[in-house]
C-alpha cells in the first residue's frame, strides 16, 4: 500500500432512500463486504439481514478498498456506504421448457399467473380464454364467448375471478375453478379494449371494480356484479393505450394524444394531465405494481394460505403496500413512440422527475422491479435497458436479441430479469452481473407474451406459434 495513503476512512451509513444511520465511523479500509453486513446489523439492531453495499455509485463486492478510486481519496471526506436490502427468498433461473401446451388455434396474445402464482391464464385469437393446470401442465378449460380476439387478460387481486377483453369492446368475467363466465358480458366501448385494471385489494377487499381502457377515447370503470358503467373518464382526445388503477384511489392513462392523465377513481374528476412526450404514448407501470398484483398474497411467506378473514387480508395487503411506498408516494413511468421514458411523481407533480432517453426505437413495454430499485424498458431496437427506479438514471443496455423485444418480466426477488423477442427466444438477465444468464430458445415464431410466477416457480411464455409454454428451474 502507497506509505502516504490512509488505512482507515471515515465512513456513515445511507439506506438507499436517504435515511442516515448511526454516526459517522473510523473504517479500516481492506474491510469486507461480510464485515459491513455485520456492522451494518448492528447499527440496525437487526439479526441476520442481507445487504448490497454501494459507496460513490460502485457496489462493493469484496472490500471497501477495491471500490474506492484511491488517487482521489481527501483524508477529511466522510464516505456515505448505501446500503440495500436484499429479499429474504432467492428465486431461481428458468432454465427448461417443461412443457409445450398445445390448445389454441390463434396466436397467443396474453398470458397471466393469478396472483397466488397457482394458476395460469391465456388470452389468444382465436377468440378463447383458457386456464391450464399447473401440476399436470395439461390444459384445464376453454372459456368461450367473445367472438373477436382476446387482447388482455387480468386477475382480480383476490385472485378469485379473471377479466378478459376482446377486439370487439366486450368485457367478460370467468371463473377460474369451472372456467365458466360469471354474471353478464361488460358493453359500452365502441372500439377494442387495450388494457384492463382491477381496484386495488387493500382499498376495497370486494374486488368488484374494474377499469377499461380503449381504442375508443375513453376509459371505463365498471361494477362487476352488476355488469354496469359506474364511471365514464372523457378527457383523452385519441385511443386511451394502458389504465393502471394505483395504490392511493388514483387511475393513470396512457394515450396516442402523447398525454398521461391522472384521474380520481371515486368520482372521475380529471386532477392532472402530464406532457412532455411527443408522439403515442404506448405503456405505463407504476413502481408498485407488484405488491398490488399480489394484494394479500406474499409469495413465501404464504404457502399454506391459512387466512381467509377479508379484514386480516385486506390489512396484510395495505402492510405490503405501505412497506414499498414508505416514502409516501408512487412513482409512475411512461413509454413512448418518441423511444423516450419519463419518470413521474403523478400524485403531486405535473413535472416529470426525469426524462429518459438512449432507445433508438419506440419504447413497446416497461416494469418496475418488484423491490422498485430498477426499471427495465424494452424496445423495438432490439434492446433492453435498465434505469435506477428512484432517480431514472440509465444504469445500463442488455444486448442480445436480434429483433424487436415486446416484453419483459421480473422475478419476484428482483435478482433476475426476463425479455420475450420477435427473435422466438426469451432471455434471462442476471441483476448482479447485468449480462445474460440464459438463452430460452423453443418458439417456432415471435413471443408475444410472457409472464413470471409472483412466487418464482415457473414462467408462461405464448405468441405467433400458437403454444404456451411452461419454463421452470
């Protein structure tokens, strides 16, 4: 070591929402990565918690002293380490194609584990719904009664029932247990229905209310059981792209107008229109996406699905929303043909928080990561890339498929990242290395659709061949 260097640095510790812990500490500076999960614990007063550890945006991986740049250490300077915690459960990588479910006729345009992770939902052209059985990986029943394409599907949080959406405008309930259609078809949209979002669990535990949005201009908020419009939300000028129904009685839309709008979902009132993008905007996500697919159900710690309470559950799932919004506020991101992103604070700020640019071609779907730390784009320019969660800043580019990627989707503990292409491939990305992991290859044609079991099990993949396919570890 360089005589004129220092052995020890002053250093604090800095969660990654900013919270300061303890005061600032004389840190040797061949200390390890084990040696500050122990410190770090203790100044937490917590047992046996993993962590990431980052100081000046590089992440510790052995010790302090290989992350540093030397040449620029200024012996008064107080290091801030941030640190990350890590899930508790590791979700392993898909690496087979378990089975190929031949059943539909068309392409398959979605597909949907419930939000359990127990079963399997897929919406084709072939104007069918079908529910497949995850233990014998058989098909399980053929929903039948729209007569034009299926073009999304989407589980309602308690995971009792699915909606479905076709090219005609008509909105159908099934039950998952008989496949049989529950209460009356929805009508009222005059052209096809992009996108489907049920009322979050922790706000009303009934799960009767569904929002729509379509071609049409409008979106739609309907009363399930009834089969009525409750609500009509006006305001977009062209076809409404995405809904997503957020965590605190808010709606979000997406539309070809090139706006985003904020809507109150209890009356309908119009809060904020947010602009910036110059062309269709495509997707949206909302960085607690997750916890609100999953509700009540956590992936581990819910095995056995002991409570059946709606209070108990409903509670469990506003715990779980609260942990992943404790800074009080979601952060929504849109996509658009302007192959930008923007990252907003819908709630409170007509401001993007950033703009994010780099993809040369239209930007086709985005997810927050479970954990809310990463956001992963894909892209018509054959890429993937991946943008801090809080911050929108670009971390990096996945390259390696050869065409245009439609989808991608996380596994549940944040560590692995999945993209679905026009090449017929699906990719595994490794978040600790941000290379490939694994290559999925197995479709005859493009991949369309893909999804990743919210308790890591297995991952559904469907598209122009027709098959649905089941990946497990």
């Amino acid at each position: 070591m360089d005589p004129d260097l220092p052995n020890f640095v002053q250093a604090k510790f800095k969660s990654d929402t900013g919270e300061e812990i303890g005061n600032s500490l004389d840190l040797p500076l061949n200390v390890t990565k084990d040696q500050l999960q122990l410190i770090c614990n203790a100044l937490l007063q917590e047992d046996d918690k993993q962590f990431l550890f980052f100081v000046k945006d590089v992440e510790i991986s052995s010790s302090l002293k290989e992350a540093l740049d030397l040449s620029k250490l200024n012996s008064e300077e107080v290091i801030e380490i941030i640190y990350q915690q890590q899930a508790v459960f590791r979700v392993r990588p898909v690496t087979r194609c378990t089975s190929s479910i031949p059943g539909h006729a068309e392409a398959v345009i979605s597909t949907s584990f419930s939000p359990s992770g127990r079963e399997l939902a897929s919406g084709s052209g072939d104007t069918t719904v079908r529910f497949w059985d995850l233990h014998t990986q058989t098909p399980l029943h053929v929903c039948k009664g729209h007569s034009n394409w299926v073009l999304c599907i989407s589980w309602a949080p308690d995971g009792s029932k699915l909606a479905s959406a076709c090219k005609q405008g008509r909105i159908m309930i099934w039950d998952p247990k008989t496949g049989n259609q529950i209460g009356k078809t929805m009508i009222g949209h005059k052209q096809w229905v992009t996108a489907l979002a049920w009322e979050p669990y922790h706000i009303n535990p009934e799960c009767r209310k569904l929002a729509s949005s379509s071609k049409d201009g409008d979106v739609r908020i309907w009363d399930t059981v009834t089969g009525l419009t409750i609500l009509s939300l006006t305001g977009h000028s062209k076809a409404v792209t995405s809904v997503k129904w957020g965590g605190t009685g808010l709606i979000y839309t997406s539309s070809q107008d090139r706006t985003v709008k904020v809507w109150r979902a209890d009356d309908g009132i119009l809060c904020r229109t947010l602009e910036g993008h110059a062309h269709w905007v495509n997707t949206l996500a909302l960085s607690t996406d997750y916890v609100l697919r999953t509700g009540p159900f956590h992936p581990v710690t819910d095995q056995n699905g002991l409570i059946t309470d709606k209070m108990a559950l409903q509670q469990r799932a506003r715990e779980r929303y609260d942990a992943v919004c404790s800074q009080g506020s979601e952060r929504l991101i849109s996509g658009s043909d302007d192959f930008t992103l923007f990252l907003w604070l819908p709630e409170k700020e007509k401001r993007p928080l950033a703009r994010m640019t780099g993809h040369q071609q239209l930007v086709n779907d985005v997810k927050f990561s479970p954990d809310t730390r990463i956001i992963a784009s894909a892209s018509f320019d054959k890429s993937v890339k991946l943008w801090e969660g809080v911050t929108g800043k670009f971390i990096t580019t996945l390259r390696g498929h050869v065409q245009a990627v439609y989808m991608v989707a996380w596994s549940a503990d944040s560590r692995l990242l999945l993209s679905s292409s026009a090449d017929s491939t699906l990719k595994v990305w490794s978040m600790k290395t941000k290379k490939l992991e694994l290559d999925l290859p197995g479709h005859a044609d493009e991949v369309y659709a893909v999804d990743w079991s919210p308790d890591g099990a297995y991952v559904a993949s469907g598209g122009k061949d027709k098959v649905l396919k089941l990946w497990q570890h």
